[in-house]
C-alpha cells in the first residue's frame, strides 16, 4: 500500500506583501481589496535575485530527515508542478536535484499534467511505480513546486496569487506511517481554458467548480470506506478562503476542519500547498496518529483530485 515515509516544505525566507504586487500583477487597488478582505491574501514567498527553482526543490528535499543515509534506496523523482514550463530550455531541475543529492540510482520524471493536483498524482504514480518493481525497502522522492516564470501562472489574479514555495515526501510502497486509502480523480476536458472556446470553458470552470470538487471529496470518502465525519482535517490547496467556505457549506464540513492558515501567508503554490500544509498540520499538533485526512486540489484544466490517507 503506498504510504508517505516522510513530508517536509521549504519556505524561501522573502516575504513580500500583496500590495506590492498589484504592479507585476496588473491589478486595480479594487482587486486588491478583494484579495485581501474576502479571497485572505495577506502576503507570498518569493526567492531572492539569482535563486533557481532547483535551490527551492533542493531545500525541501535537505527538510526531510529520513532521506539521509537512505539516498541508495530512491528508485524515483518525480517532479509535480502545476504549470508545463518553469525553466529556459535547457535547464533541467530534476536533473540537477539528483546531482545535488546524490541519488546516483534514481530514474528522474516530472508530472505536470493534472496542473494544480499534479501533487498527487505525483504520489499515486510514484506508489505504482514501486510496486511494480517489488523491491523492498525502495523509495520515490517526489518533490514539487515552481517559481512564478511565465505569464499564465499570473492569470485571474483576483482570485487566487501565486508564491513560491517546494514540498517534498519520501513515497514507499508498503510503509506503515501515512497510509494512502484511496485516491479519486475527475477530468474534465470540456472546461479546459486551453480549449478552443477558453472564455467560455474558464466560466463553465468557475460556475461548476464547488460541485465538481465536492463529487470527488464524496468520492474518495466512500472509496476510503468511511464517512465525512469521520475525516479529522481537510488539507486543501491554498486557491483562496471564498472557494473553500462554499465547499464546506456543500459538503456540510465545518471549516475549522480545513487548515487555511497558509492562504494568507504563503499564497497558492501550485503543487507544493499540500506538502506545505502537511507541515503545518504535523508542527501544530492537528494529526493525530489512527487519524484519517482529507488531502485534495483543483486545476485549471480541468481536474479535481482528493486523497484519504490514515495518519
């Protein structure tokens, strides 16, 4: 069964305010006003002047303690990122990541086509592809995250902003800590914004989302075998607060069952808002050991993805 080993996050240390971005962003200070009073964005994380995206990967796969000493035992990385471009050609992160850690028998791969869920289909993959090997004691690093490089990432602005920020965790398939359960995808490709009605599919995306979220929530719950009340914390990606109040009220979830702290503080990270709420969770106490978690996310594509794991 695929289980997480390890999870850790790493938070470039430049915290820059929403209000400074309104110029990059090219916003109204009316929007910006809506980021922050009913979206929650108070501030992002950004690299410094000449950081690369494979210093982020880097210094969250450095967070996870159990990696050292176990770096011949990693068969898979596998990059999640929610965007198709992140480097000039030919700059390759993953490559370089391996170098870095020294993970001279790892075979490097990278996700990228669930957009913001890639995440976890990163981990769904990762799990396969070790069980089909049946090597015990094998590991996949999947680490995710990217820098804000091209113009898409900075799309619909009020309603969700981009920070930077990598999440990482050590994937084995028979471990015994976090125990995935159950795992549920939906593909909507009628409401990609890449399509040749983009306009319209963005509407359709927006005016549907809350239900077609929901269905796949419900959906992985019932895989799992359990029932929503049953669910200790929801780990959601970090679009906006709005979105996930409407959820909640969908699903009839309480929202302080939803860790939505690391909206205002971080931003929407792509890939890495699982990995980073993860953290969070673990540092304030809210996983308890036997405790099953709802981790879920949507992307702009469309795809709605939700994993039950037992802590």
């Amino acid at each position: 069964m695929t289980a997480l080993d390890a999870v850790a996050a790493h938070l470039p240390d430049r915290r820059v305010p929403i209000g400074e971005l309104g110029a990059e962003l090219e916003i109204s200070p009316t929007q910006l006003r809506v980021l922050r009073r009913f979206n929650g964005f108070a501030e992002v994380r950004r690299q410094r002047p000449g950081e690369t995206l494979a210093d982020l990967l880097h210094g969250a796969a450095r967070a996870l303690e159990p990696l050292r000493g176990r770096e011949h035992l990693v068969r898979y990385v596998l990059h999640a990122r929610g965007v198709p471009v992140v480097t000039p050609y030919p700059v390759n992160p993953v490559h370089e990541l391996i170098g870095r850690l020294g993970l001279t028998g790892a075979v490097g791969l990278t996700v990228t086509h669930h957009a913001c869920a890639s995440g976890l289909l990163a981990i769904d993959l990762a799990g396969r592809l070790l069980a089909n090997d049946g090597e015990p004691g094998a590991l996949a690093l999947v680490v995710a995250g990217e820098q804000v490089f091209t113009q898409d990432p900075r799309l619909a602005p009020d309603q969700r902003v981009f920070g930077e920020a990598a999440g990482a965790c050590l994937v084995s398939a028979g471990g015994t800590r976090d125990r995935l359960l159950s795992y549920v995808v939906s593909q909507r490709g009628d409401l990609d914004h890449w399509g040749t009605d983009g306009e319209a599919a963005m509407s359709l995306f927006a005016q549907d989302y809350t239900e077609l979220l929901g269905e796949v929530i419900l959906a992985a719950v019932k895989e799992a075998g359990l029932v929503l009340d049953e669910l200790g914390l929801v780990l959601p990606h970090n679009v906006n607060l709005v979105s996930w109040r409407r959820v909640c009220r969908r699903l009839g979830i309480p929202v302080e069952k939803v860790l939505l702290d690391n909206v205002a503080l971080v931003g929407h990270t792509p890939s890495a808002d699982a990995f980073v709420n993860h953290v969070s969770a673990v540092e304030q106490g809210r996983l308890r050991d036997g405790e099953r978690y709802l981790v879920t996310a949507a992307g702009l594509g469309s795809i709605f993805a939700a994993m039950i794991f037992e802590h």
